[in-house]
C-alpha cells in the first residue's frame, strides 16, 4: 500500500476517525505525513498503520 500513496490523496485513518479526513504531504520511505482536519500534521510509519484512501470525483 505503502507504494500507492502520493502528496495530494485524501486518505483517512479507521484506528482515528476523530482526526478527520487528511491529505498526504509527504512518502518518505515507511513514512508518510498527513494534514488531518482535526489533528494537524501527523508523521506515520506505515509499518504499523492502515490508510484507506478516499475517492475523489465522481464514482
């Protein structure tokens, strides 16, 4: 999954609903950062994290 992320998807984090939607900053490896709505900026291994990512547009 790790491989499928890049800067601009909007993904969401299941384990954290609380945070919102989030945009991808950043893949650096096994990291990845996201700007959540209600958390800020977040730095995630992706070892130890499962991001769905969200659809945009029409289906």
């Amino acid at each position: 999954m790790s491989s499928d992320l890049f800067p601009g998807q909007r993904v969401r984090l299941p384990s954290r609903p609380d945070w919102g939607t989030g945009q991808v900053q950043s893949v650096a490896g096994d990291r990845v950062t996201v700007n959540f709505e209600n958390a800020g900026k977040v730095t995630l291994r992706l070892s130890g994290v499962a991001l769905d990512v969200l659809e945009d547009g029409p289906g």
